[in-house]
C-alpha cells in the first residue's frame, strides 16, 4: 500500500501559514500591571502566570498545544487530498470493461497496441480478485459504440481470463454509457443482496467516459478507470484525415467540390502527403505541414478540389505521414465516399390548400420539380415519379411508396402513433433536446423556437428520436425496408420555425437524406459503429447479402432491403449481389476526432487507476474525508479540555 497526494503545494502552503501563527501566539504574552495582593498564594499565581506568558520562552509541557497541532495537521493533511493505492480487491462482485474502441489501436514504439496492454491490465486484475472465495465473482464485457458481454457472471479465473483475451480490435468510436446501462440491473441486484461491486473500466480515458457515469444509476457501485497509458507517458503523434465531403453543384450537378480536412494531434510539428483520388486515379497531391496541437484542440489544415464528375465515382482521400513516428493509428489515414450520379430531385407536396412558405423552403433546396396536389392525387401513377413525399397536415394512405415527411401526422405503421394537443396541456412548448449530429439537424438551431399545441409521438422499436419536447418524442425517424419516413409532431405554421434560418436548411438536409439514403448531399458512407441499410439487393439462393473487405460481412436478404449490422472496420468493402450501382461497393470511415486524439486524459477528482509497467495496478482511494472527520473530533476534545481548564 501506497499514499501520493494530489494537493501538496495547496497544504505547503497553508501549513507555512498555520503553524508558525499557532506557536507563536505560545511564545507571546499580554502586558499584565502590578497589583498589591493580601495573600501569598495569589503572588504565586501571579508570578508564574507572569512566566508563562513571557515573551519567546521555552515553551511549557502543554496537552492543549498538543491537541491543537494534530487538529492542524489533520486539516492540512485533508487540504492535500491524500490517496491510498491499495494492491488488494475485496471480495464481492466485480465487471471488466475493456474498451476496444479505434483509439486502442494506437501502436507504440514496439509495435504494440493499447488494447494488447488493456488485455494485460484486464488479465492482471483477475489475477488479483478473489472470485474464487465465497461471494465472489466477475464478468467481462467489451465496448466501443455498443457492449456486448463477453463472459458472464463466473467464479472461474480461467474462463475470464479466456474473455480478456478474445477481445478483438475494431474501429468504432466510443460509448462507454452502453456498457454501464448493460451492468445497471446487476448493480441494481448487488446492492440489493448487500453484496459490494466494482466496475473497472480498462481504457485509454476520455472526457466522454467520465462524464458518462453520471448519466447512469449504477446503485452505489464504485467504478474504477484503469488507464492503459502509463503515468509517465508523452503525447503521441497522430495524422488523421478528420473531415471528407463532397457536393454537387445545384446549378451544374456534373461540377463537384470536394472538402477535406488533415488534423496534427501531436504535440510537434508534423509534414504528410495528401493525395485525392478518383477511383485509382490520382487527381491531386499536396504536401501538408501541421504545427502541433495546442490546449483547443489539434492544428487543422483544410483543402478543397472541384471536379468534372457527372457519373458515379469512388472518391479517396489519403494521407502518408513524412516521419512513420508522428503517426500511431492507421485507420484515420484514410477517407472514402461513394459519388452517386448526377441527379435532381423531384418532391411531391400533398396538402389540401398549399403551403406558400413550406414551398419556398423546398424551392430553396434546389430541387428540379415541385408539385404540389391535393391527397387524391397519390392514386395516380404520376405520384411515384416524386422522389419524396411531403405530408402538410393530410393522412398518409397506408405507408408511403416512397421516402416520406409528414407534418402533424403519421402514416399507418404499427406501433406508431401522433397524440394531438388537448385541452389542459401546455399551450406552447419548446425542444428540450435534439440530435445535432443528424444529418437532417446538421446547422439546424431549436434554441428559439417555439410550438402551439405541439403533440407528442408514440414510436415503434427501432425508431430513432430525432428531438423531444417536455411531453415526449416531437419529431423521429421510421425506417420501412429501406425507406425512411420522418414525422413531427407539430404543424410548422403554428411556430416561429419558418421565419428563422434553419427552416430551409432542414429542408435542404431532409431532402437529400431521404433521396440519397446517406448522410452527406449525393455522397454514400457509412461511419463505424453504425448500421447500413442496402435497397433492393438481388435474392441469392443463400438469401444472404455479403460484402467482402477488410471483414467479411453477411447479411439476410428481408424483402426490399438488406440491414447491414453495426460496421466494425474502416475501409472499401465489394458485393458481387445484384444490388443497386450505388452500393456495390461500400465506404466505410472513422472521421473521428475524439478517437484521433490519442493525447492521455487523467482526471484527478475521478477514481482513476494507472500503471508505469502497464502490468500492476493499485486501487486508489481518496481519504481527505477521513482525515476531516479525525479534526473533528480533535476540535471536540480540545473545546472540552480548555473549557475544563477555564472552570471556576
């Protein structure tokens, strides 16, 4: 067992102020007048109360001097927050999360990896638990963007220690608050048997996993981080390309401007090479040179490229680092979007009496054609060229045959269902809350906006909130096959959203999603960690869709469409399936700066454990809140010795 503390200089310094004034106001005495007294034992009294206070004396034996300075010390010992490593784990139940996100496969010098490292740390803490006592046992769950549990509850070493090692490495970013919602019950269980449990999570840290603790009520559970990056650790180098995009041009859809953006998370300066690429051809090359990081975040460069491109294209960007060393993870190096073909949208606005400023909004985003007709005209065979309907306040027949927008009203999927505004509900409302990072809410600000007789959403599973309003659900996203239909709870003319800025632009956002099916404007990508829904792949005799890549990956074939489970790995993956064009190959990117920045993150005031060896790790434990409640007494005790001192 060891003790550091983590406010030493902040106790220095008050004990270079206390005790000194705590000795000296022994030393000094008051000025006391001659007095002619009738007895000889008060001139006793007199005198030696005369030498006690005596200026700079040899101080005198003195219980309360004693009380007094070990008050002080325990409150200056508090003040500099010690903490105790303990190499023990109590007996009881315990969780391993190891996080085997894209950032843990950061390589050192060696070669290895910071998951090979969570491993070890993982191993080592099994070794030390006493699971095989009574009482005792533990489970190990791995997390990146989900959990998934990789040995549940057991008193075996062996097989856990079996688990740790069968973590593999993938490419998704990081969400530690899945794991903990799937350790919650079991915590909820432990507290409820009287039993102590530990999380431990293993992990290359983050602002983001510490502050999802809080958001999950885990009963009493003490969770203890354990860092894979030791204590003594500098900052590693990273390249990443952190941002790729490319759009067509609404006046001339063959014209498109590419976007990219290089970020050095370092804490030097760095150089690479950047190159575009139409499929393997090299379009452009550039050589980049990134000063280092700073406290705000990582030098950025960014570049743009227009292009003559009127077909379908795979586009790449990618960079080669100048020094290897200056770059520890490889799977941001790399950026791909699948181009679709020139094309306009055509939009059909289904509403009774027409929507002047809702058939600006949709003019505004570019759209080759606009028709508006009343609900009859969704019979006709015209209907179907419309590339996305739009529903202002008329019920959708059924479910749309195309990718939908309905405004204050749901089409007919089970499950879903619009609760309209009824007397005694608030008159207006506000967004509590939104997906920012959606597509269609990219730019899209609900801070100021404000809705009468807004209702609320009953959502099927699988539905994707979008935004929510103290009653509920106000708007989602309902995918159908392959199609996506989103609804809203509210009737824009009864807000103030169409006289602001991000009317438009969710216009401009939503039409495109839904008619591309991708989240950038004529671009296809997935991003790890999410799932991929393909339309209309050919049924093979298997009835599987796969795509081969940097893994393999497989799929049942469900009427129109094909979900592809959560992505795992950066790259290009193929089909030979008789799918649309646009989706016989498949890009898939990291494009992600928290997991690009491989800088350690240690915070102080939460339990964190690290190791120097990446093998032994300690526990510690604050124990100011001892050391305050030892003053305590000790204030007690010396009140009742002065006062009994002092007694007449």
């Amino acid at each position: 067992m060891t003790m550091t503390l983590l406010a030493p200089l902040v106790a220095g310094l008050a004990a270079a102020v206390a005790l000194p004034t705590l000795l000296l106001l022994y030393f000094l005495k008051l000025r006391r007048q001659r007095r002619d007294v009738a007895s000889t034992l008060l001139w006793r009294k007199a005198v030696e109360d005369l030498q006690v206070n005596a200026p700079f004396q040899r101080l005198r034996g003195s219980w309360l001097l004693v009380l007094q300075l070990l008050l002080l010390l325990m409150l200056l010992g508090a003040l500099a927050r010690p903490v105790i490593n303990a190499e023990s784990i109590e007996t009881g139940r315990a969780v391993i999360l190891i996080d085997h996100s894209a950032s843990m496969n950061a390589e050192d010098e060696g070669g290895r990896t910071r998951l090979d490292r969570a491993r070890e740390l993982g191993s080592d803490l099994i070794d030390r638990l006493e699971v095989e006592n009574e009482g005792g046992r533990a489970m190990v769950v791995h997390y990146a963007s989900r959990a998934r549990v990789q040995q549940t509850m057991t008193g075996q070493k062996s097989l856990l220690r079996e688990a740790v090692g069968r973590v593999a490495p993938t490419d998704q970013p990081t969400d530690l608050a899945p794991a903990l919602r799937l350790v919650e019950p079991l915590a909820e269980q432990a507290l409820a048997s009287g039993t102590p449990m530990t999380v431990y999570v293993v992990t290359d840290g983050g602002s983001d996993q510490a502050q999802a603790v809080d958001r999950v009520d885990l009963h009493d559970a003490q969770v203890v981080f354990v860092s894979v990056d030791p204590e003594d650790a500098g900052v590693p180098g990273n390249l990443a390309v952190t941002a790729f995009s490319a759009r067509r041009d609404p006046e001339r859809p063959e014209r498109v401007a590419l976007f990219a953006e290089v970020s050095n998370f370092g804490d030097r300066p760095a150089s690479a090479t950047v190159r575009f690429l139409v499929g393997d051809q090299s379009r452009r090359t550039q050589v980049v040179s990134l000063g280092p990081a700073g406290e705000r975040g990582p030098s950025v460069e960014a570049m743009s490229l227009s292009l003559a491109l009127p077909d379908l294209a795979l586009l790449t960007v990618e960079l080669v680092p100048a020094d290897a060393g200056q770059d520890r993870l490889r799977a941001d190096n790399a950026a791909r979007l699948v181009l679709t073909a020139a094309r306009t949208t055509k939009v059909l606005l289904v509403s009774e009496s027409g929507n002047a400023l809702m058939e600006h909004a949709i003019r505004a985003s570019g759209v080759e054609r606009l028709v508006v007709e009343p609900p009859a005209y969704l019979s006709t065979d015209a209907a179907l060229e419309a590339d996305v309907w739009v529903f202002d306040r008329v019920d959708p027949p059924g479910v749309p045959a195309r990718p939908s927008l309905c405004f204050d009203v749901v089409p007919s999927v089970e499950g879903l269902e619009l609760v309209r505004w009824s007397e005694g509900d608030p008159a207006s409302t506000r967004p509590l809350d939104w997906q920012r990072g959606h597509p269609m809410l990219r730019h899209v600000a609900f801070e100021d906006l404000v809705i009468r007789e807004a209702g609320r959403l009953v959502l099927p599973q699988g539905a994707r909130v979008l935004a929510t309003s103290p009653a509920g659900p106000l708007m989602a996203e309902v995918r159908i096959g392959a199609r996506r239909h989103v609804v809203a709870a509210f009737d824009p003319l009864r807000t103030n959203w169409p006289v602001m800025v991000g009317f438009p632009v969710f216009f401009d956002n939503a039409l495109r999603y839904l008619v591309l099916g991708g989240e950038k404007q004529g671009t296809l990508a997935a991003a790890t960690g999410s799932s991929w829904a393909v339309p209309g792949p050919g049924v093979e005799a298997s009835g599987v869709l796969v795509y081969d890549g940097p893994e393999r990956i497989e799929t049942p074939v469900e009427g129109d469409a094909a979900i592809l489970p959560p992505l795992e790995r950066v790259g290009l993956y193929r089909t030979a399936s008789p799918v649309e064009p646009a989706y016989q190959a498949l890009a898939v990117n990291l494009l992600n700066p928290a997991e690009s920045d491989l800088r350690p993150y240690r915070d102080e005031a939460s339990v964190v454990a690290t190791s120097a060896s990446g093998r032994a790790v300690a526990v510690p434990r604050e124990v100011w809140s001892w050391l305050a409640v030892g003053a305590l007494v000790l204030l007690m005790l010396e009140w009742g010795l002065y006062a009994w001192r002092t007694r007449v």
